[in-house]
C-alpha cells in the first residue's frame, strides 16, 4: 500500500514532524554550515551563535543530545539529510566510522623505550668494540702494542 | 503555691524541679512574702492536691461544727478553699491579725491593722446538717465522717456527683450545698434560644457567608491559633512584604522586543509544499524497507500510532 505524502509526513514521530514546521528543509530554507549571528536569517539551530548586539556566544538551540536524538530519529526515517548541518559535523553510525582519520599511533606506534633506542644502543657498542685496542695501547705502551702483533704473526691457521 | 508557679509557665520557676535545693527557693519565696501570708507551712505537692469535689469532702456554702481552736462550738460556713495546701476557709474561724501596707487596702477598709482568717484542715471541723424529725420539728446534726453512695447528675453544677452520706448513718443524706447562679452576660445566647436553629444554608456547594467574613468563622475543631499565626495581612505588613518595582532597563527592554520578535517570526504551522515534500521522501524511503522488523518497529515509532496508544492508555 502506497502512502500519500501527507500520510507519510504523518508517520514521522512528533519531533521530527515540529522540527520540520519550525525549520523547512534545505530547498525551502537554507542553513548556515559555520556559526553565524544568532538573528541571521539562515542561523543555524545546531550551531553556537553570537548576539550581534552583545557579542556573546549562544548555545545551539537544539543542544549536542537533542540534535544527536533528533538525527537518529530521522535516519530511521530516512530524512536525516534534510536536517541543517550538524555541530563540528557530526556522524553517526556507519559512517561515524568510515570517516574517522587514521591516527598517527596507528601508523607509527611509539613504541618502548628500549625499542626506540635499540639500534642507537647497538651501533655505539660496536663503535666502542672496534676502538677497545687502540685505547689499551694508549694505557699500556708500546710493549702490549709489539705483543698484540706478535700474537697476530703467530696466529694459528688451517693453512 | 507550688501549682501556681509552675502554672504561671516558662517565666517562673517550678519548684517541684528543683529537688533538694527547693526548701531553699520556698524560703527566699517565703521571705517575699507579706508576713501575715507566712503559714510557715510547705504547700502541697501537686499529686497530693485535692482536685475534685469528691476529693475535698466539702465545699463552699457547707455548714460546719468548729471542734477545735478558740472558737470551739460554733457552726459557721466555709468560705473559700486553699488548694496549695488542701485547708478551708471559714466565716466565722480564727483569725489573726495582719497588718497590711497602704497600697493594698480593700475600698471600705480604714486601719492597717485586719483580722485575716485561719486556714483549717478538714479534722478541725465537723459537717452540719438539718433534719427533719417525724414528728416534723427539725434539728441540726454534724456528721462524724462522711461516705459516698451512688451517683446522680446534678443540673446546677452539670456533672455526676456522689451521694452524700454520713457514715453508720447512711440513710440520712447531705445535700451538696448549691453553687452561686450564673448571671448571663449581655452578650450571652439567652439559655432559651441556644438550641434554636437560626441559619439554613441553601446549597452543599456555595456557601451565603460573604468571604470577607470567611476568616471570622472559627473552625470549632483548630485550637486557638498563637498570635503571630495571623492569617491576615495587615495593610501596613503588606506594604513591608511588597518590594517596590524596579523599572526596567534599557537593556531588558530590548531583551523583552528581542524575545518577542524571535516568537513572533516562529513557524507555527508547516507550509503544504514542505509537508509534500518531506512526506514523498518518506513514502518512498518506506515503500523501499523489506525487512519486516523494520516495517514493525518504524509503524510503532510512527507519530500518528503513538497518538493512538496514549489515547487508548487514558
């Protein structure tokens, strides 16, 4: 059975229906996407506003609760597009998550600090083992350098 | 005297409370007080006071045999009685006599100097009655004792009173002497017109009392209202309680035209074209649900059904 739009308007549930008398969707009305003045024509209901006269920032009319009520309503309704842009533009469900950017921790996770400084750790020790001779032949003298290539000539080999 | 003091309320001290340190309050009382006034003896405590007829025996108007004391023999009436100490007065007892400072003199009284009576107790005297004789000459007997027998309602006093009789003797009953008439005051419901019913209301509902006269009625079961329980504002309480007003600012007025302005711009009612509009979107989108979970749930959600449920709740 095919609904008359006006039967259809009926079936949306009360709210839905005095939020649509009082604001017309998009074709009738447009709404502004960025805060504006509160007396504006197209001030937005879901955004903080300022008082022109004293330039004081204003709740949204319909607070971050009742417009996260008022779009989930509409969603099951399929109407959630003909309400005015949400605050810090919002999502929800599906698409709450499909938008949502990839965090840097994700890509790059920080890590230990022992993880972080593993390879720097690594490559100061092998620069240190490399150096050990030269330092205990400057503590010693000549006499352990002379041993040490004595102790290299004669240095057993397969052949 | 005691009953007196702790009767007189929060302002006076009460002796009985005082335990062993009251002799010395009863003295300093005592010594307050005129010297004729010094019996010298404690009153009662208040447990041990006689409280009703019944109680003292006799009352004022009866005519006693004096059996003790000076005047020994002669038949006089009592008085008054002194509760404090559950003692009589009587008309022709013994006297003292008392000087009384100027300021406290009786109208006709002419020297410092009075006879003020003697309180007795109850075994200083003997109750005189008359009787009648069959030969019909009649002669007065003073009862040893008295006891009660039977009860009977007496109109002068309005209460049930005791029979009574004098002991051994019980045949020979002693009428309670009759209290003083009351004289009606002139703003008194005469006795004959006090059980005439003056005032038929007319309606259950409406009520002819004028309001004004609403907080002149008492209501016969509140007890008496204290003093600053008013319930009137006085004229002069009404302008303290009114603060005065403040005229408003410049700044609320334009809040004031702000507000209005923002009410008056309101949609109240939704155009047709939007109402066509909003509801082809949602014919189509429900025209397009397979799942018949959805189907239920949003028919449940819907407005015109939610209506329908409450109606039917009420």
């Amino acid at each position: 059975m095919s609904l008359t739009p006006q039967q259809a308007f009926k079936k949306l549930p009360q709210t839905l229906q005095n939020f649509f008398t009082r604001y017309p969707p998009a074709p009738f009305k447009k709404y502004a996407t960025e805060p504006t003045l509160t007396s504006a024509e197209d001030a937005n209901p879901f955004l903080y506003n300022r008082h022109p006269v004293t330039q004081k920032v204003q709740d949204p009319i319909y607070s971050m609760r009742r417009q996260s009520d008022l779009f989930k309503l509409a969603y099951k309704f399929g109407v959630a597009d003909l309400l005015p842009a949400l605050n810090n533009d919002k999502k929800f469900f599906q698409e709450k998550y499909d938008t949502k950017p990839t965090l840097r921790g994700v890509t790059s996770p920080k890590g230990h600090k022992w993880e972080r400084t593993f390879t720097k750790r690594k490559t100061r020790i092998a620069d240190a083992l490399d150096k050990v001779d030269d330092i205990l032949i400057e503590a010693r003298g000549t006499k352990y350098k002379k041993r040490l290539e004595r102790r290299e000539k004669e240095k057993r080999t397969w052949y | 005297m005691s009953s007196k003091v702790a009767k007189a309320g929060r302002y006076a001290a009460n002796f009985e409370r005082l335990g062993y340190r009251a002799s010395a309050f009863q003295n300093m009382f005592q010594k307050g007080q005129l010297p004729f006034l010094r019996d010298g003896r404690e009153p009662l405590p208040e447990a041990k006071q006689n409280q009703t007829m019944e109680d003292w025996k006799f009352v004022v108007g009866d005519r006693v045999l004096l059996t003790s004391g000076p005047n020994k023999g002669t038949v006089t009436s009592i008085l008054s009685l002194q509760k404090s100490n559950n003692s009589y007065f009587l008309e022709h007892g013994q006297t003292k006599k008392a000087s009384i400072p100027f300021l406290l003199w009786e109208r006709q009284q002419e020297s410092y100097l009075v006879d003020y009576p003697v309180p007795v107790t109850a075994d200083s005297f003997k109750l005189v009655t008359t009787i009648k004789e069959e030969d019909g000459t009649e002669r007065d007997v003073a009862a040893d004792d008295i006891v009660y027998r039977g009860k009977y309602y007496d109109s002068d006093y309005n209460k049930m009173l005791p029979y009574r009789c004098i002991k051994n003797h019980e045949h020979i009953i002693i009428p309670w002497p009759r209290p003083d008439p009351i004289t009606d005051d002139g703003l008194c419901t005469p006795q004959e017109t006090v059980l005439e019913r003056t005032f038929f209301p007319d309606s259950l509902v409406s009520c002819d009392v004028s309001k004004e006269a609403y907080l002149s009625l008492r209501d016969p079961l509140a007890k008496r209202p204290y003093k600053w329980d008013r319930k009137v504002i006085t004229k002069s309480d009404l302008k303290r309680l009114t603060p005065p007003k403040m005229p408003f600012s410049e700044t609320k007025k334009a809040f004031f035209k702000e507000r209005a302005d923002i009410r008056a711009k309101q949609i109240k009612e939704i155009s047709p074209e939007v109402e066509e509009f909003i509801g082809k979107k949602v014919a189509d989108y429900f025209s397009k649900i397979q799942d018949p979970d959805m189907r239920y749930y949003l028919s449940k959600m819907a407005g015109d059904q939610k209506k329908k449920g409450k109606k039917s709740d009420n």
